[in-house]
C-alpha cells in the first residue's frame, strides 16, 4: 500500500508534519514498503506496514525534531 500522493498519507503524518517532512515520509515508507516484503527481512513479528512505518518515522526524526512548541522543525546542522 504505497503512497503515490501526499494526501494518501495517514492523518496523523498530514496533520502534524510540514510538507517536506511528509515527502520525506512518504518516500521513505514507500522505499521500506519494497525493502521488506520478505517477512525474513523484518524484526520479529511485525508486519511489512509497520515496518514501514517505523522507517519512515526514522527518515523524518533524522532531519527533524519536534519541538517545545508541538511542531516539527529542520534540525540545524
């Protein structure tokens, strides 16, 4: 179930993240989704969805963070 669009996206991706994070997710779990289709090439029990999932979430926090303010905002490098 990739993403071929930003709307696509879950809820809670569109309504908390600015639009280059979002693509950022977007791509990353669509990746992730192809990457791991092999149950072996998952960690434990978790489904290919969730696994790309997580992916994707650990795509954004590293060129992101959330802050005191709620909102996410580029890192500074």
């Amino acid at each position: 179930m990739p993403y071929d669009k930003r709307s696509d996206l879950p809820d809670n991706v569109r309504n908390v993240l600015p639009p280059h994070a979002q693509d950022i997710y977007q791509e990353a779990f669509n990746s992730a989704w192809d990457e791991y289709k092999d149950p072996e090439e998952r960690r434990g029990n978790a489904s290919r969805e969730e696994t790309a999932h997580r992916v994707a979430w650990a795509a954004v926090k590293s060129k992101y963070d959330k802050g005191q303010d709620g909102n996410w905002h580029p890192k500074q490098e």
